[in-house]
C-alpha cells in the first residue's frame, strides 16, 4: 500500500525546497536550539526582574506612607477629643508605647487605630499592620512590631504636645520610620525603643541610618498631614522644626 504524504494535495511536492523526508526529521528540537531558547529567556529575565523588583519596593513604600498618613490622621483625631494634645507618655519603654499606652486623663491612642499590639510581637495582623513598615527589616532587632516613631519631644514634653503650638506644621515631624537597633548591627548593637524619634545626635543619627527601607530613604509624616521621603538625616539643631520650634 502506497504511503500518503503529509504535504497538500493541491501543492506538487517538487515545490517544497526540503524533501519530504526532512520535513519528518525535523519535528523535534535540536539541543543547540533548546540552548538558544534558554539563554533568550534567561536575558529577558535578566533585563525584566530588576525592573518587577524595584515595582515591587515602590509598591512597598506607597504602602509605608499610607500607613504613616493613617497614624498621623489617628493622632490629628485624638488631638481634636483632648484639647489638641497628643498621647503623652511619662517614659520611654514598652509599657508606655503610643501603640499600647493608656493614661486615666486621655483616651487611648490605639483605639483610633484600631488595634492594641505588644512591641516584641513578630507576625502583626489585621490593623496592627499599619504600626509596621511592609518593607523588610534593615536589620531584625526586637521589637519587629514598630516600624513607626512618634515625634520624642510631643510625646515627653510638655510645652510641646499640644500640636497648634507648633508654628512650622508643614515642617515639624509627627510620625517617622524608625528603628530598634541604632548603630550598625549585629547581636551587640544597642537596642532602640522603635515607637519614637530623638534628634540627630550619635543615637538619633545611627537609628536614621538603621530605618532608610525604600532605597536609602526614611519616609514620614508631617503635623499637617502631608508625608515626605528623608534621605538625609535633619539637622542636630535645638531650633530645628523637624522636630519642633517648641522642642526642649
């Protein structure tokens, strides 16, 4: 019985410039070919994740600031029901972190967020999120649950805690990415309470250093609410309104 051909009817084989035989052969790859395809893929992968990566990071920064812009929208409204105060805390560790503070004359802070957290918690969820910076650590210290520090000299002193004191509110910080480490890591760096900010002297500047996530930058949030990238630290000045005209 006489074998058909796989080639059209209509169409003379004689036509074709390869003989039908080779046309067989070829329906599988060669290695040469499998190899070519291969390194096609692998430069376009190398052309394109450079470009999803940094997609990624910028992704993680919007979200950052929008954190940062919900925390300074929660205190602006704890402001309003406390005769324009923010939550003042008596000292600086744990027991007295925005995030869990309580204090019998105020309302508590994280009621307006929405959620009550301990600093040394390592998976946040739900709305304790918007206390943690999305982007990963700098450097794991241990309080993973604060990427965010209230402004030192609202929340300690006095003179300065009242927010329409502050003449410079498009300049004087309310929130600010922070640290738990401040120097430049390792188990025997110092350890840092992450849920405020100081002035850049030694232990102000190393914790700058310690929080810059989004490409060399530290992100934060402004009494009147607008937010802004810091890729340099502000200046170590009494007088500076980074911190406050009213600062002690």
């Amino acid at each position: 019985m006489q074998k058909k051909c796989c080639v059209s009817p209509g169409l003379p084989i004689s036509h074709f410039p390869f003989p039908v035989s080779y046309l067989k052969r070829r329906s599988k790859f060669t290695l040469i070919e499998l190899l070519v395809v291969i390194a096609i893929i692998a430069i376009l992968a190398g052309i394109l994740l450079p470009a999803l990566q940094q997609a990624r990071a910028r992704g993680l920064s919007v979200k950052c600031v929008n954190n940062l812009k919900f925390l300074g929208q929660c205190m602006t409204f704890y402001a309003d029901d406390n005769r324009e105060h923010v939550v003042f805390c008596s000292g600086s560790d744990k027991k007295n972190a925005y995030g869990s503070f309580s204090f019998e004359d105020q309302r508590n802070f994280y009621v307006y967020v929405g959620a009550k957290i301990s600093a040394n918690t390592k998976t946040s969820t739900g709305r304790a999120l918007f206390y943690k910076c999305p982007s990963p650590a700098v450097y794991n210290g241990a309080y993973p649950a604060y990427s965010y520090g209230l402004n030192y000299y609202m929340g300690y002193f006095a003179e300065s805690n009242n927010l329409k004191k502050h003449r410079y509110p498009s300049q004087t910080i309310l929130f600010r990415e922070t640290s738990d480490k401040n120097d430049s890591g390792g188990s025997d760096s110092t350890t840092h309470y992450p849920w405020y900010f100081l002035i850049m002297n030694t232990s102000g500047y190393n914790n700058f250093i310690r929080a810059r996530r989004h490409n060399g930058s530290v992100n934060a949030v402004h009494i009147d609410l607008h937010t802004s990238a810091l890729n340099k630290p502000p200046a170590d000045l009494s007088t500076d309104p980074m911190y406050g005209d009213l600062r002690q």
